[in-house]
C-alpha cells in the first residue's frame, strides 16, 4: 500500500511541475521531475 501511495505522489508532483514549467526547456522539467521522484526515495 505504501509503495502505492509513493507512486500516485510521485505522478502528482510530475503533473504539478510539469505544469508549473510549461515555459521551461523540458530537460529542466525531466530533472525537476527526477529530483521529486528522489525525495521519495
């Protein structure tokens, strides 16, 4: 269940940056998405 959870988190703040950096190179954005995923971790 946990592991669940991480993962619907994880999609979340993928969405929510991705968002947030529609203006922004999208390398910066996959790095943004990395670091999100990391914390998780």
């Amino acid at each position: 269940m946990g592991r669940y959870l991480v993962g619907v988190v994880t999609v979340i703040c993928g969405i929510l940056l991705l968002i947030i950096n529609q203006g922004k190179d999208f390398k910066e954005v996959e790095e943004s998405i990395v670091i999100a995923i990391a914390i998780h971790f």
